[in-house]
C-alpha cells in the first residue's frame, strides 16, 4: 500500500471512531471557539472603529484647522481665516460661483445614554453652504434646521444612542430650549454621532463670538489638494494646517485602534496558550485510548508517519470545527453591533458598528488551526514512538 | 487527613493529564485574575483622599467654561473648606505633536486639595513671586530635560495672548515629585501655570474656570453638598454638576468603554470552556479508576467515602492551580503597572477566585463522585 493511501485510511477510521469520544473531543472544539470567539470580537471593535473614521465623504474634500491642532475640537479659528481659506485657490466654485467652502463650529453636549450613563454628544454648527459641502447628509425624517432658530436635527446613530432626541423632543442647553426637528444620515461616517444646527444660533448659545473650529472645502480637480495646500500654507494671514479628510480621519483612528488590537491579541494570545492545553490533554487521551488500536496497524506494516497524520488530522479538524463555531459566534452576535468610545480625538462620543469582516474570520481560523497543530504535535510523536510489543500487551 | 497521600497518588495517577489541566486552570486563572482586577483597580481608582474631594464641571457642555466667582459662593457651604479651579490651556512645546498638559489653577489650594502631588510651600512661594511661572511634574520635566530657571515656550492652538499672537511663554519655578499613585496621572505630569496670569492675558472667556476640585470635611455628606453647590447656579446659563472624584472618573472612564462588561463577558467565556475541560478531566480519570475504586470499597471504604476522595482530588486540583494562577496575575500586574499606573490584586479579587475555583471543583467533581458512591463492586471488579 502506497504511503498515501495508508494515511488516507488511518486517517478515515480515526475521523469514523470520533463520536465515540465526542466528549474529550469537544474540550479542543470548545476551548478553540472560546479563543476565536474573543479575538474576533474584539478586532471586530477594531476594524468598525476604524472603518467609521476611513468612511468619508466625497474623496475630493480637503479640511482645514489651526496649526499644531491635532483634533478639531482644540482648533480655533477667526471668521476672517474662515474667508481667506474659502477664497484659497484650488477651491471648487458652486453653480452660483460662490467657493464650496463651509466654516464649521464643533462643541460637545452633555446627553444621557438611553443606559443612563452620560456621554458628551458632539455638536456641530453648519452655515446653509455647508450642506453642498457635506452631500453625504441627508434628511431622513422631519427637515433641516431654519437659520436663526433653536432648532437640530440629529444623527440616526446619535438618535438611537442617547435618550430625549426624537423628532420634535426638546432639550435644555444653557439658557435656551432647542427643538429636535430632523434626523440624518450621512453614508455611515461618524457624522451620523453627531448633533447638527445653525452654527450662529449655536455659537450664540455657547457664548462663543464668532469662533470657529474648522473649514470644509470641496477641491477643484483641476488643481486638486496640491494647489490648494500651497495657497492655503503660503497665505501669511494664515496660520493652519491643511490635510485631506482621509488623511485626517486616519490619524485620529490609530490610537484607540492601536488599543483594540493590543487588547484582542494579549487576551486572545493567553486563552490561546490555555487551549493549547486543553488540546493538548484532548489528543494524548485520543491516542492513549487508542493505543492498541495504533500498536495493530504498525504490527500490521503502517509506517509511523499514516499514524502521526492521522493523529493531525484529527486535530486539525476539531480545531477547525471550534473556529467555525467561534467564528459564527462571534459573526452573529456582535456583527452590526453598536457600540461607542470617546477619544481618538474625534469631538465627544463616537458610536460605530462592530464588524466582522471575511479578514478577521480566516484570521479566527489560522488561530485556531496553529492551536490545533501546537495542540496534535505532541501526541502524534508519542503515537508514532509507541512501543507496539507493549501497547499490544496492555489491557 | 490520613487519606492525603491515597488522594495525592490519585492525582498523579497520569502525569501529563494531571499536569496539562493544571495549566489550563493556571492560564485561566491568570486571565481572570488580570481582568478583574484592572476592572476592580479602575473601579476603586483613586486615593482614599478622593472621597473628601468633589469635582464641580460644567452641566451642559464638558467643554464650556463656569465663572471664577463661583468659588467664593461655594466657600459660604458648610463643610466646604477649600476650593481649587483648573482651566485647560493644552498647547505644544516646540512642534505640534508633543501636545502639553498644561493647566492654570490657583496652585496655594491646588497643593491643599491635592497634597498628593506633594508641592512645597517654597514651590507655591515661587510661583507667587513670578506670576509667568511654570509647576512641573518630575516625569514631564525629564521627559523635555527642562530645569529650574528654563523658560519654556508654549505654542496654542486656542488662546490668544493679549499682544495677540499665540505664542506663551513661562518661566519653570519649581519641579514637583507626586506620589507614585499620581507619578501617570494627569494632574502629576502636567505643566501648572498661574491662573491670574494667564486669565489676565488672555484675550477671551475672561474670569472663567473649566472646573473646580473642592475639599469637604466628611464624604459622608458629599451628595448633599454636591447638591447645594449645583443650586448656585441652577437655572443660570452657568449649571454645573459636582460629583464625588471617584464617581467623575468612573464615568469619565465608562465613555471610553464599558470594561466592566468587555472583562467580565471574556472571564465568562474563559471559565464556561475551563469548566467543561476540567469536569472532562474528571470523569475521564475516575472512569479509568474504576476497578480501583471497586478494590477499595471491597476493603471496607464506604461509598461515600469513596465519593469524598474523589471530591477533594478535584479541589485539590482546582484551587492549587488557581492559586498559581491568582499569584501569575498578580506578578503580571506588577509588570502591567510599570507602564500604566498602579494596579494591584484587591482582595476581593482573590476571595471571588478562589470561590470560582471551589465551585468549578464541585461542578466538576461531583458526577464522578456520585458515579463513584453508587458503584457496585461486582460489576466494577468484572469490568462490566
């Protein structure tokens, strides 16, 4: 019999005898689920943090704070930068030849979560230009905000969130009464967390003069970001750092993401170390209970490799069925799942969905396959090495 | 007692089974230990000295600012003896990226509220004879190399000076040495400066602090005096929302994440695989004894005899590797507080482990302690 076919059929009867031990077997599926399970839902976290931020709108969308801000909440700009920015070149022009250009206010707001915890909602104050700015809104419920009036529309994200932001709801900000008129949503980016209205309403309420935080332009494709980057950084008026959305969403993820990762890996890695053991017993009690069996196929002429594979294979198969398992596990009850964070410098409470992503499932499962294999090693060479004239003679 | 080394024999019955279902018991143990402990560490976080402390902020908005003048209104309350304020001034020294916790106070009662920090009476002289004078934490000055004497260049991203640039400069009068507790915190490696000064050449938001710490002479009575400082200001713009310094940090930490829920869910999925291992474990290795056991009861040892034993070699197991476990953590903290802050094994962490081991013990023990009671001798001896 070819090498081969020798471990095909060892290979067989021991995946045949498997339901006789489904008991010991099912520590190595279990303890792997466990651990896949973890990972994949704590990298889940990761990636949907950092798939909310990268979301962004139009690609051709350039943003503009003061210098050395590294978040927009700690940016403060004149009215007067605000209009030099906007009249930059390398600015698109609208259909009334005005630049596409939107001076933002960014504030937070202190809001229960419908948990009853308190979280501080981010607030943004929009001019009426900024909604060609910003395309990606749209009203999904009720309608926009009138200038001059105290009134908000909110994001679907924050709406779910927080408790008392249904349409029509009234809220208290310091010595005025706001009135939730419309809900938003904007592609899934983390807009979709925040609280819009009027920005001079807003600033009024706030007390904030004519500060700003930031300006949004849309680019003009002729000249695209490089054009207007050397306008905007030569202009002696103006002390700004200028960046792409992109690039300016992707440096606020990497911290927490970074957090995540390390929090998914350290975690996963001991409950990884734990499985192994587990495995580790589950393999040596398969091969023991099966070392008589193993001493007949080598007294028979089996090679000790059909043997060692064999004892592989079926470790590799129940560490691929426990990945599975915590892999589905892990898809079906956090997928899609809400959760929100404070901080990677994004104003206030950012909410993002948890995704589970086809990346993160295979790798759950190259996981659980090195546990397997970690976990069959040991016991296949000690399959292999058995003494047959002993074994046979063991009761 | 006299049994000991009948159950010892037991258990090492199979080396390598025996062995490897302790380190998972270990590695579990570990895990758990970890988790609920930083969760337990972040839960009781603060000093003993935080429970006489209070933390009024803004109601509306964290980032909005409350007048100076509240202070004095508060100092009217019974049983507030002092008050400190703390206004955010962030900034950058040199490039953007090396962002600066600097914060104006009034450091004479910051020193009171916090004498954590441990800032001298000589310190707080400085800093009062040079009102642009700088209060470094040890760890901050190292960082930069700044001395006493420097003059530090502090750039902004928000406050405008009164020449109109946002270039500040200060002058390092003093470097303090905060307790360990505090060495990482916010408040020990900030860069202090003079609030007077800094309010006085400010351009905007004059005579406006971003939060108050106010020190109260029994925390038996914080919530009500919490309550009568927020009435100061009721139903003007200016709301504030005090709360005791462990509830403010509690909740400061619970916008990042719910650690509670994410620990707590990971230890649930750790102990639900263990038990089933360990309980796996059990029964494979009584099954195996069986004609022992048998041998035994035909001795004279009475079925429930023979249960007990078998009882006490899984809680032998149990607990002696949870144990290891428990102990694992607590040196894995100390690793973990070197770069995070103290963190430590709270007793009650501990107590609950050892309660969790003892009770996977008996779940796990229990069947073949039955099986093992119940058994006839007859048919045990026969193989049957």
């Amino acid at each position: 019999m070819s090498a081969l076919s020798q471990i095909a059929a060892v290979s067989a009867m021991n995946i045949r005898s498997l339901p006789q031990r489904a008991g010991t077997s099912s520590v190595v599926v279990i303890g792997i689920a466990g651990v896949v399970a973890v990972l994949i839902s704590v990298l889940a976290m990761s990636t949907g943090f950092i798939r909310t931020l990268q979301k962004t709108g139009p690609a051709n969308r350039a943003m503009v704070v003061r210098t050395g801000a590294s978040a927009e909440l700690v940016s403060v700009l004149t009215n007067e930068a605000a209009l030099a920015v906007a009249d930059s070149a390398g600015v698109k022009k609208g259909s009334d030849g005005r630049p596409l250009a939107s001076p933002e206010t960014l504030l937070v707001m202190n809001l229960s979560k419908k948990d009853g915890d308190d979280a501080s909602a981010p607030f943004r104050g929009l001019t009426q230009d900024g909604f060609a700015v910003h395309p990606e809104i749209k009203i999904t419920s009720g309608r926009s905000f009138r200038p001059g009036v105290n009134e908000m529309i909110v994001g679907k994200a924050a709406q779910r969130l927080y408790k008392g932001l249904d349409l029509g709801a009234h809220i208290k900000l310091f010595d005025s009464t706001w009135t939730v008129v419309g809900t938003f949503a904007s592609d899934g980016t983390g807009r979709e967390s925040e609280l819009i209205a009027d920005q001079q309403t807003l600033n009024s309420a706030y007390h904030r003069g004519n500060s700003l935080q930031s300006v949004w332009v849309i680019l003009d494709p002729r000249g695209g970001f490089q054009t207007f980057k050397d306008a905007v950084t030569t202009n002696p008026q103006l002390q700004v750092d200028v960046s792409t959305e992109k690039d300016f969403s992707a440096r606020q993820a990497s911290n927490i993401s970074n957090i995540l990762k390390f929090v998914a890996y350290v975690v996963g890695g001991i409950m990884a170390i734990g499985a192994v053991f587990g495995a580790l017993n589950t393999m040596y009690s398969a091969v023991s209970t099966r070392s008589r069996e193993i001493a007949t196929l080598r007294a028979i002429g089996f090679g000790p490799a059909p043997v060692v594979v064999s004892v592989f294979v079926e470790a590799l198969l129940l560490a691929l069925i426990g990945g599975a398992i915590g892999a589905s596990l892990a898809w079906l009850v956090f997928n899609g799942h809400s959760v929100d964070t404070l901080g990677g410098g994004f104003g206030g409470q950012l909410i993002f969905d948890l995704a589970v992503t086809p990346g993160l499932v295979a790798q759950g499962i190259i996981w659980a396959c090195v546990i397997g294999v970690v976990g069959g090693l040991f016991p296949a060479i000690r399959a292999a090495r058995l003494p047959v004239a002993t074994a046979l003679r063991a009761v | 007692m006299k049994y000991f080394f009948l159950i010892w024999a037991g258990l090492w019955r199979k080396k390598t089974r025996t062995i490897l279902t302790m380190l998972s018991i270990i590695v579990a143990f570990l895990l758990f230990g970890l988790l609920q402990g930083i969760n337990q560490g972040i839960k009781s976080g603060s000093s003993e000295t935080g429970n006489h402390r209070l933390w009024t902020a803004p109601r509306m908005s964290g980032i909005s600012s409350i007048p100076v003048s509240l202070m004095d209104q508060m100092l009217t309350i019974k049983g507030v003896l002092n008050v400190a304020h703390f206004s955010f001034f962030g900034g950058y020294y040199q490039d953007a990226k090396n962002a600066l916790p600097a914060f104006a106070t009034n450091v004479d009662k910051l020193a009171i509220l916090y004498p954590e920090l441990n800032i001298t009476k000589a310190q707080i002289a400085a800093m009062q004879a040079t009102r642009s004078g700088a209060l470094i934490g040890r760890r901050l000055a190292r960082k930069y190399g700044w001395k006493i004497g420097d003059k530090v260049p502090v750039g902004t991203t928000i406050w405008t000076n009164s020449d109109g640039s946002n270039n500040w400069a200060f002058d390092v009068v003093g470097i303090f040495d905060p307790t360990p507790q505090f060495d990482r915190s916010p408040l020990g490696s900030a860069f202090w400066i003079n609030y007077d000064y800094w309010d006085e050449a400010r351009k905007f938001d004059k005579h406006r602090v971003h939060q108050f710490f106010e020190q109260i002479d029994d925390p038996q009575k914080a919530a009500q005096i919490a309550a009568q400082i927020d009435r100061l200001s009721a139903n003007s713009p200016d709301e504030t929302r005090t709360q005791t310094e462990n509830a403010a940090l509690q909740s400061q930490l619970k916008r990042l994440a719910d650690i509670n829920f994410i620990a707590n869910s990971i230890v649930g999925a750790v102990m639900f695989t263990l038990l089933f291992l360990t309980a796996n474990t059990m029964m494979q290795s009584v099954r195996e004894r069986i004609p022992e056991l048998a041998v035994l009861k035909t001795l004279g040892f009475t079925g429930n005899t023979v249960s007990v034993l078998v009882m006490i070699e899984s809680l032998m197991l149990c607990v002696f590797a949870a144990l290891i476990g428990l102990a694992c953590s607590a040196g894995a903290m100390k690793v973990i507080g070197a770069v995070l802050g103290p963190i430590r094994l709270l007793p009650i962490v501990v107590v609950s482990g050892i309660a969790i081991a003892v009770a996977l013990a008996i779940v796990s023990g229990l069947p073949p302690a039955l099986r093992a009671q119940r058994l006839n001798i007859v048919d045990a001896l026969a193989g049957r």
